[in-house]
C-alpha cells in the first residue's frame, strides 16, 4: 500500500455547503470527500468526458481521511443569492434574476491534511506529481477560494496496532461526546445520486486517543482510519 500526506491551506476563506441548508448556508467544518476527489481530479487535468470514468475508478481504488490542522467556529457574512425560476430563466436578463438575502457560514485561512493511499502505487505517485504541478489552478470548495498544496510525506503504508487516532474517526469506535459528528457527502452513485459516509466523529484535538489499541494505517509518524470512497471504512 502506497500513501500520501497532502496540506492543503487556503490563504483567504473557504465554504463546504451543507446540501440540506437553504435560508441559510452552513458550512462543514471540513471538505467533504467528493470536494476533495475532484481537487485530485483537477490536479490531473482530467477532462470532463472523462470524468465519470475517472470517479469511477477513484471510488474503487483509493482510501482517504482528513483532519483540520486548525480547528475554529466559522464565521458569518450576509450574502444575496439569485433564485433560478423554473421555465422563464431561459428568457430572463442575467439582471432580472430574483434575489434573496441570507446568512452564509465560511472558514476564514483553514487547513487540512489530507491521507491518500491505494495499492495502486503508480497512480498515487502520478497524484504527488500532479499536487505538485498541477493540471490546472487548484481550488477547494468555490472556485474563487484558491489552495495551495504541499506534499508533505509520500511513501509506504501499512497496517499497525495503535491508540492516537490522527483524522476522523468512525462513531463507533468512540463516545458521542468527544467532538462533532458529520456524515460527509462520499460520492456520486448511479444517476448523480450523493452518497453520504458513515458517521464519524471530528475531535476537538488531535489526536484522539482511543479507548482501545485498533489496527490503523500509519504515514510516517501518524496513525489514521482510512475510508473507502464506496462508504466501506477499513
């Protein structure tokens, strides 16, 4: 199993919308993992015909987790949306579009770390290459928040019996009361439908220590969970 450790940290703001919020947009505390595939996807320069085919493929061979490097509250702006209306958008001036004021949540300056590995070396050799000159610009959430991306670990990952949990961590393994629980957005099935992550926890601090030794996958010094973009944690 080949693996690795990737920063990423935005300079200005970030937003992970929530998909069920509407008169108000939340944010994730983190980006979910579909956010993240499409920035390795960007990074390849994979193009939009393509695209399916390269999900497809990412969802079958590669394991991820993450972590916030800085854990904060977001912040909250007032923003004007526009409203699309149903048949008449065809004819109406971009102008014309009716408006509505809500509250949006986003981070200001976060960072994550990010844990890839797949037993397909090649290609996660061929990510590192990609992260570090990318295709494209690179972006995560909206496309005006720019990222900047380092990898700051690459090598071999293997399986160890370990407490200090470095990422997210299934909700079972641990008490309700020790973070946040979130049930990210995992990937797109069959007709676009989202399919959503197990239920994991995100710590106040890390790393967590968990009530028992558990087999976890290490990167150099760190221990994590790793998750399956098919909802499979392993």
């Amino acid at each position: 199993m080949r693996g690795i450790a990737v920063d990423l940290e935005l300079p200005y703001f970030a937003s992970f919308r929530r998909p069920t919020s509407t008169s108000v947009v939340l944010t994730y505390p983190v980006p979910p993992f579909t956010t993240l595939v499409g920035l390795l996807a960007n990074a390849l320069g994979v193009h939009w015909a393509d695209y399916d085919e390269a999900m497809q493929h990412f969802r079958a061979t590669l394991l991820v987790n993450m972590r916030p490097l800085r854990l904060e509250r977001p912040s909250r702006e007032l923003a004007k949306l526009l409203k699309l209306v149903g048949e008449e958008r065809e004819v109406r001036r971009p102008a014309s579009f009716p408006s509505s004021p809500v509250f949006r949540y986003f981070l200001v300056r976060p960072a994550f770390r990010v844990f890839v590995a797949s037993e397909d070396g090649t290609m996660v050799d061929e990510i590192a290459a990609a992260l570090a000159d990318p295709a494209r610009p690179l972006y995560l959430g909206r496309s005006d928040d720019p990222v900047v991306v380092q990898v700051v670990w690459q090598g071999e990952v293997g399986r160890v019996e370990a407490q200090d949990a470095w990422a997210l961590v299934p909700s079972t393994e641990v008490e309700a009361g020790e973070g946040e629980l979130l049930r990210l957005p995992l990937a797109f099935g069959n007709g676009r439908d989202l399919v959503r992550s197990p239920l994991l926890l995100l710590p106040r601090s890390f790393p967590l220590r968990l009530p028992r030794p558990q087999t976890l996958w290490q990167f150099e010094r760190e221990t994590v969970h790793l998750l399956r973009l098919s909802e499979e944690e392993t």
